[in-house]
C-alpha cells in the first residue's frame, strides 16, 4: 500500500486548524506545529508565550453569521459580535470536536522550512529537531509582527511609546494624557477604551480617513446584507451600500474625520459602534498626521502641538514568514504571487492558507482554502498548467490593483463574497482535470526516512 501523504501544517489558529481538520478528511497525515502554549492563534490572548494582539475589550467585527466556519456554526444562543475570548473558545472547541488536539505540536517553534532536491520539504522546529514532510501548509497568520512608522518621526519623545499589539487594557492609560496613531478597528478601539480613564480627551491622529461602519444598521448586523448583494457589481455594491451608511450616519467628516481615501470596499472600513459617541461627546479628539515628536510634545502636521504622556502605534503588521527563505518568498511576502491565494507558482506542495486580505471575516475564506489544499494535496484535484495559472494570478492582480490601488497589498486582497463562492467550483474544476487526466495533480516523491 501507498503510505498517507504527510503534511507540516505552521500555525494552529483558526486557518492551521481548519487546514489539519480538512487534511485529516482526506487522509492526510498531519503534524500541526503551534509555538504558543494553545491552540487559536491570535485570539488566545491567556498565553503569555504567545503572539496574540488580542485586548480585553476586543470583540468580533464581523457578525457570528458572516464568520463562523460552515463545518461548525457558533452557538446560536451567542450575541452576534462575541469577545475574543469567546472566539479563542470556538477554536478550541473546533480542535475538540473534530479531533485535532492529538496532532498539534504545542510550544514548537519552527525555524526553518527547506525543499529537498527532487522533492519534498525538511521542518526544522525548536523543540523536535528536522523532519521529512511531502508538502507544508503555511498558517502562520499575519497580524503578529508590529509596523511601526518607518522612517521615524524626527525627534525625541519623553513619554512611553507601545505598540497597539502590546495593549491588553486601559488601566495603562489611567490619568494619562494619551494619542492614538491611526484609523483601524484596533486604533479605535484603543482610543474608546482609553477615553474612559484618561486625563482629558483622548487625541486621534490620522492622515488620511476610512469609513466607519456601525455594527448594527436599521437593527440588523451592518454585515447582514453582504450575501444578498455579493451577485451585484462591486461598484453598484458600493454605491447602494454608501448610500445606506450615509442615510444611517452620515459621512466621517461630519465627526471631525478626515475624509475616507476610496470608497467603501476599496478600502477596509472601521467598524465600531463607539467611536462616533465618543467623538460627539469630545471624550475623542481627531488630530492630523504626526509631523515630529518634541519632548512631552507632539507636532501635528497643522502646526498645532498637545503634550502627551503615551503615544500609541496602531500602524499594522508585516507579513512575516521566518521560516521561508528569500527564494520562496521574493523580496516581499505581501506581493507574493498564488494561485488562488494557496499554492505556490513554483511547487505548489508549498501551500498558504491565509496569506491575504478579505473585505470581511476570515474564517469562512481560510475553511475554503484548506479545503481546495486538501483536495490537492490527497490527490483527488489537479491544478491548471503552470502558464494558465500564471495568467490567473495576473489576472487577479490586475482586478485588485484596479480596486483597491498598487499600495494597499493587492496581491493579497479578496473579495470576500466572490472568492467564496468560487473555490468550490475551483476545486470542481479540478477534479474534472484529474478525471480527465489533465492538470497537474499531487505526486509525492518518496524517500527512505532518516533520524534527524
């Protein structure tokens, strides 16, 4: 008998996880290596040795509805935007429920991760040493590693710098005149919690705006009417949308917002319910753009200036994989090209599960993924040919550069709805290919194991 095909799956948040229970499916045989101390990655905030952002008051901003995994529905009786803690629960349930705690490789760092000539890849973890896996399934998620601004704002601070990935909750910020740097869902967040405790009002600074997105709209999740309208165009999407934020709370610049940079769906929208209450009460104060720091002071780009006790970077993540070398991953992770944001154009037995950007929740995108990486590496999918996968990546490009522009990641965005929708009849497609004897299926090479 043909031995299962073994697969290192990096990460066991919520896309290590849904790729372990679709592999298992399959038949796969699987090893998940998670450096932290428990299963679900970024929502884990308890482990104190893992790399989870997550913050006490940090809740979904995606309804359960539009994020849940469709294997495994959230309870019914969960309000419709539940804590992290909730969420970091689920995931260690989903582990449970489908099996997967005995295949997770707890407090294991991977180091590397290397092809072997003629096929195959070597993982090297810390603890376990090396080992021989016939294809590797990188999840190791892509909100871990801090973005702070580069180059650095001109000047000396003399108050406490963090950034939004070390805050856990707004007792640091009680008496404490406080700045918030930026306009995602973390930064405002942060500035609402800090609102409530700190001497005066808390400062916002950005330069430039999004578009704030309450989580309810006349009565329902804000999120509620993605399905029925995701068979329009974007853009008529966009427009009907828009024009029911504006009916429902009028435009961010009526809040002292600076004007959004695109339309709703280029951009990723801030979603909160606070955020607009505490501006209108003045507990939130909206600044411009940091031109320097000076001392107990920080200039804004306006000429104006406010002392500050603590400044807060809420400026994102890099994509990180300290594991690939350059040659997997070219000079910049975020612009690495996929086929269907899962399989790498060079060997494919090089598999990404959650390598992008949705324009809403990620677990359903990550389930599909791992399904279509299932299906591929148990043998049962065949790929299109390298020049027509190619074509695909470009075009996808193209769509992306065209919607969301050349500096907001493109490679990596998706259309939440449309690619949902498309990788079940993707891996349709390539089951007819295999059938049919075309594509390119999976064809493991085989080699004698040795001891590490």
């Amino acid at each position: 008998m043909t031995p299962p095909r073994r697969v290192a799956v990096i990460g066991a948040g919520a896309a290590g996880l849904a790729a372990a229970k679709a592999l298992l499916d399959a038949g796969v045989e699987v090893a998940v290596h998670e450096r932290s101390g428990r299963p679900g990655g970024l929502w884990a905030r308890d482990d104190p040795g893992g790399p989870s952002p997550a913050y006490a008051s940090l809740h979904l901003n995606t309804s359960k509805g539009r994020t849940e995994f469709a294997d495994f529905p959230m309870p019914r009786d969960w309000p419709d935007y539940p804590s992290a803690d909730r969420v970091a629960g689920y995931l260690a349930d989903y582990a449970e429920k489908f099996a997967l705690t005995p295949f997770l490789r707890l407090r294991s760092t991977v180091t590397s991760v290397e092809r072997e000539e003629g096929g195959g890849w070597t993982v090297t973890a810390d603890p376990g040493g090396a080992e021989r896996y016939d294809a590797v399934v990188v999840a190791n998620g892509h909100n871990w590693d801090p973005r702070l601004p580069e180059p650095a704002y001109p000047g000396a601070f003399a108050g406490e710098q963090l950034h939004a990935h070390a805050y856990r909750d707004a007792e640091a910020f009680r008496d404490r005149r406080v700045l918030v740097v930026g306009m995602g869902n973390s930064a405002m967040d942060i500035a609402v919690d800090a609102s409530y405790v700190a001497r005066g009002p808390v400062l916002l600074s950005a330069r430039q705006g999004v578009h704030i997105v309450p989580k309810y709209l006349f009565g329902r999740p804000s999120d509620a009417t993605g399905g029925a309208l995701s068979v329009l165009p974007w853009r008529l999407r966009q427009r009907l949308a828009q024009a029911m934020l504006r009916l429902a709370v009028g435009a961010p610049q009526d809040y002292g917002l600076p004007a959004p940079r695109g339309g709703l769906f280029q951009n990723h929208p801030t979603i909160s319910d606070t955020i607009l209450h505490r501006l209108t009460h003045g507990e939130v104060v909206v600044r411009p753009g940091v031109e320097r720091l000076d001392g107990d002071r920080v200039v804004f780009t306006d000429g104006s200036s406010d002392p500050v006790d603590v400044i807060v970077w809420a400026t994102g993540y890099r994509v990180s994989i300290p594991f690939l070398s350059a040659r997997w991953l070219g000079a910049d992770p975020e612009a690495l090209p996929l086929y269907k944001r899962v399989f790498h154009l060079e060997d494919p037995s090089l598999v990404f599960v959650g390598l992008m950007q949705s324009t809403g929740a990620a677990l359903p995108v990550v389930e599909a993924q791992a399904k279509l990486a299932a299906a591929y590496l148990s043998g049962s999918y065949a790929l299109p040919e390298p020049p027509e996968q190619r074509r695909a990546v470009a075009r996808a490009l193209r769509y992306a550069t065209g919607r969301w522009g050349r500096d907001r990641r493109p490679h990596m965005r998706i259309d939440f709805d449309a690619y949902v929708a498309d990788v079940p009849k993707e891996i349709r497609a390539g089951r007819d290919r295999f059938l049919r004897g075309q594509g390119r299926p999976f064809t493991p090479t085989r080699r004698k194991e040795t001891s590490p």
